[in-house]
C-alpha cells in the first residue's frame, strides 16, 4: 500500500488500493437518506478492520449521517456517534438501528392507507415557504406529517422514526430547489420544469422511498451484525465531547474515527433547513443559532469572535498573515476553525486509551486564493497535543454533490487526508 517513509509513515493513494473493495455506497442501509459530504463506506471499514477488534468501542465526535457508526456494527464493533445536526442523528439513529421487518411493513402499509383517504390540510408555516414549495406539495407532504405526528397506540418508535427519516428523504425531492445539489436554491434545471409545468408529488415519492428503504432494512436482517453491540448517537458539540461521554458512563474509548467540517467549505445548516422546518427538528432561529455555535462557520460576531494573538504553529502564522492582508474577516474564520479543533483534538486524546489510534479525515482549503494545509497543521496540533502519527493517506473525492461553477472562495476540495495517530506507545 504505497511506500513507506520514516519506517512508520505511509503515504498512497487510498483509491487505486482500494478500487474494489466496498467501493459501493448503496449497501445495508448507507443510503437511506441523502447528506453532503459524507463518507463512502471502504474508508472507515478498512481503518477499524486495521486498527480494532470486534468488542471494541468506537468513537466519531463528528458523526454525520453515520457512515462509520453503521460500518463499526457490521464489522462487530460499540460505536458512539456525537454530531451538532438534529438531522444527522436521525439519519445516524435510524440508519444503525435494526427493526422488526414485519412490524415495519405492516405500519408502511397503513401509511398508505391512511394516506388515501386523508382530506387536504393546511401544513406548518416558515419563511417563504411559497416561494419553495406549490401548494400541491404543502398539502401532501401536511398529510404525510400529520400521520407520522400521530401515530397509533402503541406504535414502536423505531417504526416512527423509520417514517420520519423516509419523510426527510423526500422534501428536497417535493421542493422548489435542485435535489441534486446541497445549496438551497432554484437551479435554471429546476426552472425549466416549472416553466414546463413540473409539479412534484410528494405522497408518491413518500411510499416509493417507503418501500425502497424496507428492502433495505432486510439486507441489514441478514448481514450477520450482532445486535449484542451497541450504537449510541447523541446530539452534542465535539468541544464537549469528555463530557457528553461522561453521562454515557464511558471514560475511554478505544477508536475514534471522524471526518471534522472543513473551513468555510459547507453550510450543512442552510442545506437541510427545508428538512429540519418540516420535521420540527429545528425552528428557523435554532437553526441560525446552529449554524453560529458549528466548527468551521462564516460566522464570528458574537462568542465566536476571539482576538487573533501568540501562535506557535509557523503553518498558520504564515497562512493566517497571508489571508489577513486580502480580508481580515476570513482570517478570523481560520483562526477560529483551528482554535476549535485544537481544543476538540485535545479532548481526543483524554478519552482515548493509551496505545489506541485516531484516524482524522480532512481536505485542504483555499480561503482568498491562499492554499491552507489543513491536514499538515493538524498534524502539528495533534503532535503537540501528545498523539504520534504513524500513517498519511490520500485518497480522490469522487462526488461531492457542490454546485457547478460554485462562486465560492473555498476552492473545490478535491482530495481527502487521511490521518491516522497513535495515543503512546508502540503499537497496540
């Protein structure tokens, strides 16, 4: 797998090494629902085959829409996932848990019962849902909500957030704005159909996504996971992340295993608004406050504004000046992003046990045309923090579902970092 440097790091192109292994990111349940940005597969399943045994608890602080947590289960591993979006727990929760598949097919088939007899309603209201939404589309996704909101006695809560999930799945789909790309807005695509008379049906993409998802749930049936594991998924800021073990009961972890935001590069909060709206996951001032208190945010007024002051890491001196003499602002993002993630590194290493490993997947930015080594002053933090690198990865993005012709000074992030530290020692 490439060739080694230093006796103990290793440098290759992940891709070419694992061209076909799990390549694939339509197994179990990985595509239950769409997120930007997340993982595929091959990554987090050939780094806790290397670096854990079945048994072991494996820890991603920025969990997403559980990639890793799903493939730690499979492979017979505990998993903790800690994620800031109330979406992505969903997704994470719903994706890593097994449910009763006839349970399950008998409450898809009353949804739909019930979804054919139900009068129109008039639906939740937010900002300019007009404007995305027709009134075709607010009537039948109201339906779909009102049967998930009001379940029947004694219905499982797995079964419930099964729908939910499957709702989710389906309002990017129901909306205004191009399904095909994270930003929300009303690519000249999206335009031409309206233009060509387009409406969507919502209720017909709800049991169609109903009945995709179930064939899915019964691949994880019989993929041989043991349910004697536990996945645990917990809505909480990675700075925090000692703590929020802590109420778990759990002191060290053997594993961890993340994918942090990059700087400046995604706003998952304004992505997935219309589906946090919807599902009353989040009201549109929470998901502002979300957005304000997320790892890598535009955003610096307030708390998140910290004077920039004696730095020993000559990587981000250098590129902090360099951003500061175009715009001040972006410098303040920078040095914001890093200052997070040196204390978030720092809370890795006191739940990691000693001689156990920490795998940190990142890209690089350009924020105003400067190039930013992302990885490279992770590695110096992670160094200082006490943690030992033993191997470097790169691996191509092969989709990360941007939009074309993006008027966006983060650069198109084409390759990702694999990271891999060891906690003292050698060896485990």
């Amino acid at each position: 797998m490439g060739i080694l440097l230093n006796n103990s790091i290793r440098k290759s192109n992940l891709s070419s090494y694992l061209n076909n292994i799990f390549r694939m990111k339509d197994y179990i349940t990985h595509d239950i629902h769409s997120y930007t940005a997340k993982l595929t597969p091959h990554l987090p399943r050939h780094f806790i085959i290397k670096y854990t045994k079945k048994g072991d608890v494996i820890l991603d602080p920025f969990c997403g829409s559980g990639t890793s947590l799903l493939e730690a289960r499979l492979l017979g591993r505990n998993a903790i996932g800690i994620d800031i979006n109330p979406l992505a727990i969903l997704i994470s929760d719903v994706k890593t848990t097994p449910v009763n598949i006839k349970r399950l097919e008998n409450a898809i088939q009353i949804a739909q019962d019930e979804l054919k007899i139900m009068k129109d309603l008039e639906g939740i209201d937010f900002p300019n849902k007009d404007y995305w939404f027709c009134k075709k589309a607010q009537s039948e996704l109201s339906k779909i909500k009102f049967i998930i909101d009001n379940p029947k006695k004694n219905t499982n809560q797995k079964i419930v957030k099964y729908l939910k999930l499957c709702f989710s799945a389906i309002i990017r789909k129901s909306s205004n704005a191009d399904p095909r790309i994270a930003k929300i807005y009303k690519s000249r695509r999206v335009l031409d159909k309206l233009n060509r008379g387009w409406f969507p049906t919502p209720i017909k993409y709800f049991e169609e996504t109903l009945r995709k998802n179930c064939e899915r749930f019964k691949s994880f049936e019989i993929s041989g996971y043991n349910n004697n594991n536990f996945v645990e998924v917990i809505q909480g800021d990675a700075r925090k992340t000692s703590a929020i073990l802590k109420e778990l009961g759990i002191n060290k972890v053997d594993f961890i295993i993340t994918s942090p935001p990059y700087i400046n590069a995604q706003d998952y909060f304004r992505s997935y608004k219309l589906e946090l709206w919807w599902l009353g996951l989040a009201t549109p001032e929470e998901v502002l406050n979300l957005k304000r208190q997320s790892i890598g945010t535009e955003y610096i007024g307030g708390g998140n504004n910290k004077p920039i002051k004696n730095i020993n890491n000559l990587r981000l001196k250098t590129v902090l000046k360099s951003i500061e003499r175009i715009d001040p602002h972006k410098s303040q993002i920078v040095y914001n992003y890093f200052g997070n993630m040196m204390h978030i590194i720092n809370e890795f290493y006191k739940v990691l046990k000693m001689k156990s490993h920490f795998c940190l997947i990142t890209g690089n930015n350009t924020i105003c045309k400067v190039r930013v080594p992302t990885y490279k002053i992770l590695i110096d933090i992670a160094k200082d923090t006490g943690f030992e690198l033993v191997e470097v990865v790169k691996d191509k993005i092969i989709n990360r579902s941007l939009p074309p012709n993006r008027n966006h000074d983060g650069g198109v992030i084409k390759e990702e970092w694999i990271t891999v530290f060891r906690k003292g020692g050698k060896g485990r």
